[in-house]
C-alpha cells in the first residue's frame, strides 16, 4: 500500500461518522422497541436522519415514521439535549454545532404480524430495518453496528449478518443496504440447521401449530437443490429462512440471503394447504437471484423516501410465481397433475377478472405503488395482478422457447442468461435488454409478443400455445344452469351486501353498485345465502326486478339475465395426440400425458 493511500483512508476514517444503533424491548407486551443511534466523529454543523417510507421488495410506501414517537437527541458527553426538529414526515434534523458525538432515542410501535413491517409481544420481537432505522444521507455506504438488548435470559437472536467476535449480540452491517436487508428475529424460536450442497442453512421457526420439522426441511432441500441446479450453483455461503407461524397469516418477503415467511399456522398437513407453502418457499428462494441480484435498472440503487418506478415487475414477481409452481414438480414434492391443476386455479382467476382488458402489464408494473397493494372495489375491472399475468406470460414464454427448440432450450436458460449478464455483477436491466436476452434465447424476434402481452391488453393465446403440448383449457359450468347477473357478495349471512359489481354486467348496467343491500328479486325476500339458488328459476334472457337500498334509499331496478359464465376453468389433454405433442409435453413436465 502506497504512502497516499494510507493517507486517504486515514482520512476517511477520520472524516466518516461511526453509526452504532442499540435495540432493547424492556417492556415486549407494550409492543415498542426502544431505539438508541450513536453517531460519533460528527463534524458538521447538523445531522438529517431519514426513516424510509417502504422496504423493497414490497412496493408500497407504508410511511414506517408513523410509527415512531418519544424522539430525543442529545450529546452524550455533556449530557445536553440537542434542538431537533422534524423537515418532513421521515426526515429529522438536529443541530449539532458543539457536538461531535450524538445519541439519538426514540421508540417505535410494532404490532404488525407482517414479512415487511414489526412486530414485538411477550413471545418474540420481529424487525425489518427499513421499518425500524434510520439513515443519514449521503452516509449510506458506512458501515453500521447493530447491538441488541433481549428481554429475558433464554431469548435468542437470529439474523444472516455476522456477529461482531467477542461482542454478545452485536452485528454487522456493510451499509444500510445490507442493513435493511436484513432481518431480525428474537425470542425463544425453534432454531434448525442443514446443510445443502455444502452450504449452511437454518430455519428459524416462531409459533406454534402442526409444522412438522423433518418433513418440511427435506422438502425445503429439494427445493434448494432445484433452483441450485437451474443457476449452477449457490451465490450466498450461508442461507437464513424465518417462518412465522400465524392465525390465518400468508405472506413472504425476500432478501439477499435470507427471506421471511408468514404461514397458516395448520398449514403443514393437509397438501391442499401444504403445498402452498412450498410454493412461498420456492418463489422466495428464487427471489434470491431474480430480483435480488438479478435487478432492473430502477431498483440497482434504492430510493428509499419515494417510490421507485419500474415496468418490468412482471418479470421479478411474475416468472417468480411460474417458476413456484414448476420448482415442487421438479423436486418431485408433487406430480404433473398437480401442477397442471394449480395452473388451471391461475388460469380460472386471471380469465375471471375483466381488468386484464384494462391494465397492461407493464402498466400494472409500474402502478405498483398505487394499485396492487391499495385495492378497492373497482380494482377487478381496471387492473390485473403482474404476478398473475406475468406467470401467465412466463409459461407462454417457456411453451414458445421450449416448441421451437424441441425442449433444448427453455424459460430456465433466459434465466440463466440474466444470472450470467446482469444478476452475477449486479448489473441492473433495461426493458430492453430484458426482451433482448428472451429473443436471443427463443432465437425469434419478439417485438410483436411484447407489444400484445406485455405492453398491450390482447388476450393472451392459451390454448394456441398449449395445443403444441397436447392441451386445452375446458371452461367449467355449474350442474345446474346460473345465469349471469354479475355481482359478488360480503360473506355476511344477515344482509346481502353487493361486494363487486363486474363491468358491463346486467347489474352494472341497472346501476346497482358495491355497497348497495340486495332485498328482493321480484318483491320476494333473498339472502345471501339462496341468491344462486333463486337464480336458478330464471333463464338467460328474463328480466327481473331487483329490490335494494343504496345509501339507505329504497329502490327497485330492472335488469336482463346474461348467459351463464364458467365457474372456472381446467387444462385437460387433447382426445387425439401427435408424437410431437407427447414428446413437448415430455420434455416440458417429465412424464407422460
């Protein structure tokens, strides 16, 4: 090392603040962490602390800050509290002009069971950093220690950052990044450790329920093993998963080199439930590469006081969600039928929401932030989900790669591409060279596939790609005839409450509108529970009078029955098959049709 060098970093280290965050919870049941952040060798004139408003991953400003309160600052070494105002809703300011060491307290609430937010009660204390620190602008890049305080004697703490030698509980961050990507969970959680392809693994399991250790952790290896072999290998030296077993809960948010879970807490039994969560499992797990380190260009550098806008989400949640349906086929955790019937529930969601005529993909991408995760009773006819339709996209995709290479080349060499020339640097992606490397795979231009699918609203051509494997998608009626009427219920058996009114339908046409309180049809009383059954005395075509209130007003509207609509709809193998169609399906799903 030459002489100047030295000198630099000398400099450096003279110049760069040191940032030291403490977290205690002394009292877990008031659910508030307690908060301390040392910022030393301070030489400006004031310090701007800025709380993010939302963590990646999850793309939703979630306004973290509302939850901070009892916010102090002061110089540790004279003990005088320092003037600290608030510039904005996340952003903090204080002066410092005689203090080169401060500490700042403050506390934040955390009763939020979720993979992205915090949560704290006598069982356990959960954390994601996004939602519990702070950072100092321009200082992102430091290096941040983390020290926490637990509660009682035979409370643990489990994070992927590494632990600071000779320091109990004590962590270390890179930069905030790393910082926000990784969480913590603390408390008395079971704590398991496996090795798969000579790489460490533990699973950090918090509540209780039928969750069966053995079971689960074998099929999480098959799990790992699968997308090891689609990536040539693992790119992490160890591997963190938490689980949190819940009432009702579902979620999963990944990260670098760990992810959290949040699952049904009986889930583990039954595989109409079990299955679902090792789908979680694999589309977090695959996270890991794409989206992670596999980035577009807008999420390489994260801004973490505003939303962050892409068009290709498509691509990081969508072939995500195609991959967790293929990925447990592939481990042999489940069978062809099972996949083809799970793709069948996908195909039967997205055919029955009006808005994939609406919303492109790219738009749902980029409407992330204000759409997705903000639904209202409309959401149905102006948007579609760019997880549902992007894996949608994702098997036509694999079925258009897989026909025109006779099974040679697949969605899993796009994949592998984008590992080698974007996700291996961190190079992030344009939209354009995200459809250049799948054409140079497919080896066909597919400017028109992206001007229809992605950036239009065409429907997506099911069965013709499914044909060249030796299927179809069947619609699926009900035994007995509905006709159409084109409403969804609140699942209150004591009043019959309009939940959804579908676009274009008898009842939107009548002007019947969610929230409104079905009474009649044809001044004869109807619940919740026997409108099909009522319905099913009427033809496509009748015209009925239908009671209701609408904002407690009386009314009485006439409307025409539409033509009974599918109930959902199911893959099925064509009734006469070529070679040619065995042999892609072969190839595609590992077993004969």
């Amino acid at each position: 090392m030459t002489q100047i060098n030295q000198i630099s970093q000398t400099t450096s280290v003279l110049t760069n603040p040191e940032i030291d965050y403490e977290v205690s919870m002394s009292r877990p049941g008031s659910h508030l962490f307690e908060v301390k952040l040392s910022v030393k060798n301070w030489k400006k004139t004031s310090l701007n602390l800025e709380m993010p408003v939302w963590t990646p991953g999850s793309y939703l400003v979630r306004e973290y800050a509302k939850h901070v309160q009892d916010w102090q600052a002061k110089d540790p070494q004279t003990g005088k509290f320092l003037v600290s105002r608030k510039l904005s809703k996340n952003h903090w300011q204080i002066d410092t002009s005689n203090s080169q060491a401060i500490l700042i307290t403050y506390r934040v609430y955390a009763n939020e069971l979720s993979v992205r937010t915090n949560h704290l009660n006598h069982t356990h204390g959960y954390f994601n950093g996004a939602a519990l620190f702070c950072y100092i602008p321009n200082y992102e890049h430091q290096p941040i220690t983390v020290k926490i305080i637990v509660p009682y004697a035979n409370w643990r703490v489990t994070t992927v950052l590494p632990e600071i030698s000779h320091q109990r509980n004590t962590f270390l961050a890179q930069d905030f990044d790393t910082l926000v990507d990784s969480p913590f969970e603390i408390g008395t959680h079971q704590l398991y450790e496996f090795t798969v392809l000579e790489k460490k693994h533990r699973l950090a399991v918090w509540g209780e329920g039928n969750f069966e250790a053995k079971k689960v952790i074998a099929d999480i290896q098959k799990i790992i093993e699968v997308e090891s072999n689609l990536y040539r290998g693992l790119p992490y030296s160890e591997y963190l998963f938490i689980l949190h077993l819940s009432t009702g809960g579902y979620g999963g948010l990944e990260h670098k080199n760990c992810c959290t879970l949040n699952y049904s807490r009986f889930g583990f039994r039954a595989t109409e439930k079990y299955y679902p969560f090792l789908q979680l499992v694999a589309h977090e797990f695959f996270h890991l590469w794409n989206v992670k380190r596999i980035r577009p260009q807008a999420l390489t550098t994260f801004d973490y006081t505003q939303e962050n806008y892409t068009t290709c989400l498509w691509f990081a949640e969508g072939v995500t969600s195609y991959y967790d349906l293929l990925i447990p086929l592939q481990g042999g955790i489940y069978d062809a039928k099972t996949f083809l019937a799970n793709l069948s529930k996908d195909i039967s969601k997205y055919l029955s929401i009006s808005g994939r005529h609406v919303q492109s993909l790219s738009e749902s991408s980029f409407d992330a932030w204000i759409k997705l995760y903000r639904r209202d009773t409309n959401s149905d006819n102006s948007q579609i989900s760019y997880y549902l339709k992007g894996s949608l996209v994702s098997l036509l995709l694999d079925l258009l790669i897989r026909s025109r290479h006779q099974n040679q080349r697949s969605l899993d060499d796009v994949m592998r591409l984008m590992w080698q020339s974007f996700g291996q640097e961190e190079n992030g992606y344009s939209p354009l060279q995200l459809q250049e490397a799948i054409a140079s795979v497919a080896g066909t231009d597919l400017t028109d596939f992206f001007r229809l699918y992605i950036e239009g609203t065409a429907e997506l051509p099911l069965n013709e790609y499914l044909h060249s494997f030796g299927l179809k998608i069947k619609p699926i009626f009900e035994a007995e005839s509905i006709p159409d009427l084109g409403i969804q219920l609140e699942p209150d058996p004591l009043k019959t409450i309009v939940r959804f009114v579908r676009q274009d339908s008898p009842a939107a046409l009548a002007g019947i509108s969610p929230g409104d309180e079905l009474l009649a049809i044809n001044q004869l009383r109807v619940n919740s529970m026997e409108l099909k059954e009522r319905l099913k005395d009427y033809q496509a075509g009748d015209m009925i009078v239908i009671t209701l209130f609408h904002q407690d007003q009386l009314r009485a509207v006439s409307l025409e029955l539409a033509s009974p609509q599918p109930s959902g709809y199911e893959i099925i193998s064509l009734k006469e098959l070529s070679d040619q169609q065995r042999q892609n399906y072969l190839g595609w799903l590992k077993s004969e049709i």
